[in-house]
C-alpha cells in the first residue's frame, strides 16, 4: 500500500538507491540527504523539534511516501513549518522530491496531496510552493492539488538567476470560519 511515513529506518536503503539516482541523472530540483554524511533521521527530528538549526534555517517536518508492501521509498516531502525572506521567494513551506526511476507516475501528485493534510494538521495557510519556470512537470503537479499561480519572479543564488513561479492554496481549518473583514485589514495593515 502506498502511503505517507514519518521516515524510518526501514526504508534506508531504498532512500539510498533513490540518492544514487539523482546523482546519476544530475537532478538538482530537490536534493534529498545523502545519507552516509550522517545520522539522517537524528538530523529530520532536529528540524522537527527545531533544535540546533544552521543560521536561516527553519523547523521542518519530513516525510516519505512509501510501497510498504516491497519497502520501498517512492519520494519525500518536506513541510515548513514558517517562511523566512528567502523561503517566501523560492522553496515556500512544501518542498518535495520524487525518486528518479518513479518520475511520471502521480506519484508527486499524491504525496502533494496526502502533505496538505499534514499542512491542515499544523495550521499552515495559506500554503506557498515554487518551482522553476520551466518545471512544468511541478506545476502541474501543484495545479492539480488545487494551487493557484500567484506570480512568477526572478531569484538570484549563489550568482545563479532563476525565474521561479509561487504558486498559494489556501486550506480551511475545520471548525473555523475566516472573517474576509479580517483578511483585508490584515492585509491592509490595521491589525
């Protein structure tokens, strides 16, 4: 069954194999850990607890999409728990990987989806993801579970210029209707 986990060591070495694979195929969309620099799930539970993160980082928490029938790991996604400056302009609180010999499948769709609910759980909304403009791939993905392209802007990192396109989706909280009266003067500034 295919299903989203909070990573364990079952399935380390298909993540591993998964790792091969995009530094086989030079795939530089989404990096996954290498896992043999060091204790990967002492380093995901750092970010979920957020202790001890490098500067300008933010708490996160991970996940994979998994067969758990052949234990096997199909892709992860990682959900922030807040922006800072450079996240609100590339990366956005969802960033997601899908292992290369899987690509083409749905399965990114899917675990978009199933992480939205992750997202829901934590209160996140409303939901930033990016992608690269020529990502079609992504955006399609993002489009399907519901995002809408809010604008597409040029980033600079590293001396590397990238057209990057945000695309939002609100969540609804169960239980909690949003006042637009209180929207606006939020976004006016009168709160």
């Amino acid at each position: 069954m295919i299903k989203l986990i909070v990573p364990e060591e079952a399935y380390l070495q298909s993540y591993r194999e998964a790792y091969d694979e995009y530094l086989a195929h030079k795939v530089t969309t989404y990096s996954f850990t290498d896992p043999s620099s060091c204790d990967i799930f002492a380093k995901f539970r750092r970010y979920r607890e957020e202790r001890d993160l490098p500067p300008n980082r933010v708490g996160e928490d991970k996940y994979w999409l998994v067969d758990d029938e052949k234990q096997y790991f199909i892709g992860e996604i990682a959900i922030r728990h807040r922006l800072n400056d450079a996240l609100a302009q590339r990366g956005g609180h969802i960033g997601y990987g899908v292992r290369y010999s899987e690509w083409n499948r749905g399965y990114g769709t899917k675990m978009l989806a199933l992480a939205l609910e992750k997202a829901k759980e934590m209160q996140i909304s409303p939901v930033l993801i990016t992608c690269n403009d020529d990502n079609l791939a992504s955006a399609r993905v993002m489009e399907k579970n519901g995002f809408v392209l809010g604008d597409t802007i040029q980033v600079s990192i590293d001396g590397t210029d990238y057209l990057t396109r945000r695309y939002w989706k609100t969540i609804p909280q169960s239980g909690k209707q949003e006042d637009p009266m209180e929207r606006l003067l939020f976004l006016d500034g009168k709160n």
